[in-house]
C-alpha cells in the first residue's frame, strides 16, 4: 500500500506563500554566495532578503534578531582592518593586533554564517514535512535522501524539547545552569546535561525509525503525495531576488560595484 504524505504542521509552524521548490534552490544558490570569499555588496544583500523574508512568513522578532546579529559580525569583521591600521599606527603591542585581527577574521566568517543560518531558520520555520518530501521527490531525488532529510527534520524539535525538560530538571534540582555555573563546574554540568540528552536522541532515533518504517520507508512503490506543489507570483518575486543577487556577483567581480 503506498504511503501517503500529508502536509503535517512539523516542524514548520505556518503555511508558505512560496513553493518549497523556490525556497530550496534558493537556499543552496544564496548559500553559495555567501560562503565563498566574495564581495562585501553580495553579502549585505543576502542578508537583507533574509531578514525581510523572516519579517515576511515568520515573525519580526526573528527577522530582528537575525538582522542584529548580522549588523554586530559586520561591524566586527568588516571594521577590523581599520582598527588593526589604527592600532599598529598607535604602537600597541603586536599581541593586541594579532588578537584583533583574528577576531576580525572570525567575525567575517560569522557574519556569513548568520546569513545562511537566517536563510536556514527561515526555510524550517515555513516549510512542512510534507511539503518538503514532494518537493524533494518533484525533483527526483533518490528516495533514501529525502527520507534520512525527513527523519532529520522530525528530529530537530524532538531533541530541542527534551533539551529543555533537562534544564527544566536540573533547574528544579538547584543546578546552576547560568555562565557562572558553567565557569565553575563545566564537566558536572555537560555530565548531567548531555548523558540524559544523549539518552533521549537514542531513544528518538529508535522511534522515528519504526515510525518511518510504518510509514513505508524502504518501499520500491513510489509515494502518493496530497501537496500540490505549483508556482506562483512570489515564485516569480523570489526567483528574481536571488537573479539579482546573482548578477551583483558578476557586476562585482567585473569591477563594477565594490
């Protein structure tokens, strides 16, 4: 009996205007814009369409807290150069500039993380489960992958609430979970933290294995799917954003724009 994938609320919490087609390729396009050592100006634009697209679908205090911590890794990786110039002009020791410059180096690269965390947070918090498999399945993947992609996606909200039934625990048994609890015994707190998480993730791992052997993973019938996956103007909208994104690249690497 084939199975049948309905489009089940997790781990997405609302409905998309986008196809889960757009929102994937742009996913993996805009990711790999932004992980290579590119322009500054491609960045800044792919973080922008992520903040305006969690302002858009998920929610404004997500959309804030992305944009700020973009803003912070920009200011701290993009204005170290500058304060590595002013340093070595003041005389400061060479310590202090070896500090602040790979600080500096660090932060760019967070700057680029958050960007496609932001593009990542959005994708999980509006696409479903099954809206995720036929996209995946639209585009023939081989059915091993989209299954072991499905079984992650159960996973990561399971694992979230057991993470914090734990500290809900131990913070009923008077365990210290703040920064000074951390600093003064970090192996008691990852002891008593992470055995019963781990517990837990084995424990998981084996119930959604047998939930998705019910569910007819393994079989060689290809799945009925209820999701209608079609295209719409915001696919339209979307698809030019990430077209302009890509054709600032070009115009940057021509020398263009900066």
């Amino acid at each position: 009996m084939p199975e049948i994938s309905i489009a089940d609320a997790a781990p997405g919490e609302r409905s998309s205007r986008l196809d889960p087609r757009t929102k994937l390729l742009a996913l993996l396009v805009l990711n790999a814009v932004v992980m290579r050592a590119g322009p500054v100006t491609t960045l800044l634009a792919v973080q922008a369409l992520t903040v305006l697209a969690l302002a858009w679908e998920v929610s404004v205090r997500s959309a804030a807290r992305t944009g700020a911590g973009c803003l912070a890794c920009n200011a701290l990786g993009l204005g170290a150069p500058y304060l590595v110039a002013w340093v070595q002009a003041a005389g400061w020791p060479r310590g202090a500039v070896l500090i602040i410059g790979t600080s500096g180096t660090i932060f760019y690269w967070f700057a680029r993380f958050a960007a496609g965390f932001g593009l990542a947070l959005y994708v999980y918090r509006t696409m479903r489960i099954g809206q995720m498999k036929a996209a995946l399945r639209a585009v023939h993947l081989p059915g091993i992958f989209v299954d072991a992609l499905a079984v992650a996606f159960r996973v990561i909200p399971t694992v979230s609430a057991e993470a914090v039934a734990i500290r809900e625990a131990m913070s009923m048994r008077g365990v210290d979970l703040g920064l000074r609890g951390v600093a003064r015994h970090p192996l008691v707190i990852a002891e008593r933290f992470l055995v019963p998480l781990l517990s837990s993730v084995a424990r998981v791992a084996d119930d959604l294995a047998a939930s998705s052997v019910v569910r007819g993973l393994g079989s060689t019938t290809r799945p009925t799917s209820l999701v209608m996956l079609r295209a719409t103007r915001w696919d339209a909208l979307a698809l030019a954003c990430v077209a302009t994104v890509l054709l600032l690249e070009v115009f940057c690497d021509l020398g263009v724009l900066p």
